[in-house]
C-alpha cells in the first residue's frame, strides 16, 4: 500500500512543473501498485495542472 502526504501543504510558492512531476510519479507508482483508482486521482490532478499552466508537457512527462 502506498501513503501520500499532502505536497508541501504548507508552502504555497510551489513550481508548477516540480508539482506535476509529483503527480505523475506517484500515478506510476500506483499503477505499478495495481491500483488503477488511486493512480486516477492524480492523473486528473496532473491533467489540470497541464489545462492550467504553459508548461511544456513532453519535458515533464521525459523528466518524470
């Protein structure tokens, strides 16, 4: 079983590229986990963070 933390809850300046990256590994990991529903909760969050932002997505998704 896989437990998140909240990503740096207390800090609000957070780059939106570092908190995509986040959100895309922990999806694979929870997939690599068999638990496609949990890796679906950040799947939606790092697909509005993409909606939202200009950040270059082939560079997060390659970096991540």
């Amino acid at each position: 079983m896989i437990r998140i933390r909240p990503l740096l809850a207390g800090m609000r300046n957070i780059d939106p590229l570092y908190k995509l990256q986040m959100n895309i590994k922990i999806a694979m990991l929870f997939l690599e986990d068999d638990d496609p529903v949990s890796a679906e909760t950040f799947i939606k969050k790092a697909s509005s963070l993409i909606a939202h932002s200009k950040v270059c997505v082939y560079l997060c998704v390659r970096g991540a």
